[in-house]
C-alpha cells in the first residue's frame, strides 16, 4: 500500500490523524510479520505492534518521505523482532544455567564466561548479513524447516541450505568447535 506523501509530511510533523492513517493501513500487515517472525506468538507479536507503532511516533521526524516508507516500517518491525528474539536468547541462557543447578556450580568467573561467550555469539550474528542471519535465527531459533524459510522468504531451498551453511562455517571460524555445539544445542530448546 502506498502513503501519500502529503500524509507523511503530515506524519513528520506531529499530525495525530496522519498517524491514524498509516497506522489503518499498515498494522495488519505489519502485525502478520511480527507474528509469523515470533513463531506465531500471538501475545508477542501484539505486545511488539504496540512498541512498533511507539517507535514510529517517537521516530517520526526521521522519515525521509522520499524514500520507500513500506521499507522503513519493515527495517523497523525487523530490528524490534532481532531485539525480541536477542533478549529471548539472552533470558533462556540464565535460565539454563539456573534450572540445571550449573550456576552453583561455576566460580563466578566462569559464569562470567558462559555470559561472555553468548553475548560474543549474539554479536558475531549481528555482522552477518541481514539476509543470511534471518534464515539462521528462522533455522536454528524458531526450528523451521529449509522448506518453510524457502517459502516463507520466496528463495530456494538451496538457497536456506547454503546461507546456514556459510553462518555455521563463520561461527566455527570464530568460536572453539565444542563451545558452539554446546551454545547451539542450549539455543535449540529456546522457542
């Protein structure tokens, strides 16, 4: 769907009712992103609609109204989804530790280092592409299929294959192999 340009002028400039127009017209869309990145989690993706729509109003002077606005929503509900499924990430970990009694058993140290060691994998998958990263995070995170993702980003099976494939290789050439088994097998169990 296409927005005035009058609309976002309007939009930019604090215009309530220009807000209520774009928001009429995108949230459905915007909503079925949202959920179909989160697993269909109804509950986040509606929690997440919200905070995008906060984004937006609080973002608003930064609209360029000449470039795509489509795009600029969906950069911005994309960066909310990294954020969410990055605090999921980051929220299961600590619970692992708690639940199998390892915190306990670590020096603090070491757990410092377990903390550090997700934190530096989090980090290595922000400087993938972001293409390659949201195939990776669909696989290994919301257990899709290659079949599914195919679909779902309209590119070949193939295509998902060689993508997880090359982030898997970037991630060993990064990490000690037996760290990553390990941070990977605790990431599979998280959705």
């Amino acid at each position: 769907m296409s927005i005035q340009r009058s609309v976002l002028e309007r939009l930019r400039k604090g215009d309530e009712q220009a807000f209520e127009v774009v928001y009429h017209a995108f949230h459905r869309r915007i909503y079925g992103f949202l959920l179909s990145s989160l697993g269909e989690d109804e509950s986040a993706a509606e929690d997440l609609l919200q905070s995008f729509f906060l984004r937006l109003w609080e973002a608003r002077s930064n609209i360029d109204v000449d470039k795509d606005f489509t795009a600029y929503l969906f950069t911005i509900a994309r960066n909310l989804v990294y954020k969410e499924l990055r605090e999921k990430m980051t929220y299961t970990v600590v619970k692992l530790l708690e639940e199998h009694d390892v915190r306990d058993r670590l020096e603090a140290d070491q757990l410092l280092e377990a903390e550090s060691l997700h934190s530096y994998i989090v980090n290595l998958l922000d400087e993938l592409p972001s293409a390659r990263k949201n195939i990776f995070i669909l696989s290994r995170f919301k257990h899709m299929s290659n079949k599914e993702i195919a679909s779902l980003l309209s590119i070949s099976e193939k295509t998902v294959e060689t993508q997880i494939y090359r982030t898997l290789k970037f991630l060993k050439s990064k990490v000690n192999l037996v760290l990553l088994i390990l941070f990977l097998s605790q990431k599979i169990k998280i959705c």
